[in-house]
C-alpha cells in the first residue's frame, strides 16, 4: 500500500498562484511514477501533468507553459507549480502514484483549488 498526503489547495485570483505538494510513504517501489490529476464539478478526472523517477515529464496542452511539476525523490514528493491559474483552472486536484511494476494506482484524498474571476 502507497498512503499520498496532498497540501497547497486553495482560493486565489485569476492570474495568481499556488503550489501543490505530495508525500508518499509506504511500499514504494524504483519504477514508479507520479502525477497530478484534476476533475471539476460534473466533468471526468483528467491527467495534468505526470513525472517518472528519472525526471521525464509530460503536461496536458491546457497547462503547458503555465503549471511545472517537480519531484523530490529523497523525500518522496512530487510538486505542482501553477502559474497564470485561470478560473476554468478550479477543480479538486489529486495526486497519483503508478507503480510500473505492479500496474497499480494510488491516489490521494484531493485539495480543492478554486480560482475567482
């Protein structure tokens, strides 16, 4: 079992920012990746932004040039910088943790992040 601890969730204006932290703890393994998701009010989960260990990184086109994920390795967290956060930005934001070699996933409880016009 993988336990995710989200912070960083919040209010704030359109234009502002917020940064986003996850802790992992439990039975990680090397392969592994770790990503951050977000799903609004009546609409499906959808991929944000992924890191693998080694640092490869992938971004969804809304988010590309505005949000940066980085993760600490050492300290098993994975971050979520956002930038220029746009209204449409506002969603519950969850993070994720697949393990490659077991084709698992585990998620976290979610931090809300709301973006005012």
């Amino acid at each position: 079992q993988v336990q995710l601890v989200e912070s960083g969730g919040g209010l704030v204006q359109a234009g502002g920012s917020l940064r986003l932290s996850c802790a992992a703890s439990g039975r990680m393994v090397s392969i592994n990746g770790m990503g951050w998701y977000r799903q609004a009010p009546g609409k499906q989960r959808e991929v944000v932004a992924t890191i693998t260990r080694g640092g490869s990184t992938n971004y969804a086109d809304f988010v590309k040039g505005r949000f940066t994920i980085s993760r600490d390795n050492a300290k098993n967290t994975v971050y979520l910088q956002m930038n220029s956060l746009k209204p449409e930005d506002t969603a519950v934001y969850y993070c994720n943790y697949h393990s490659y070699l077991h084709g698992s996933d585990y998620w976290g409880q979610g931090t809300q992040v709301t973006v005012s016009s």
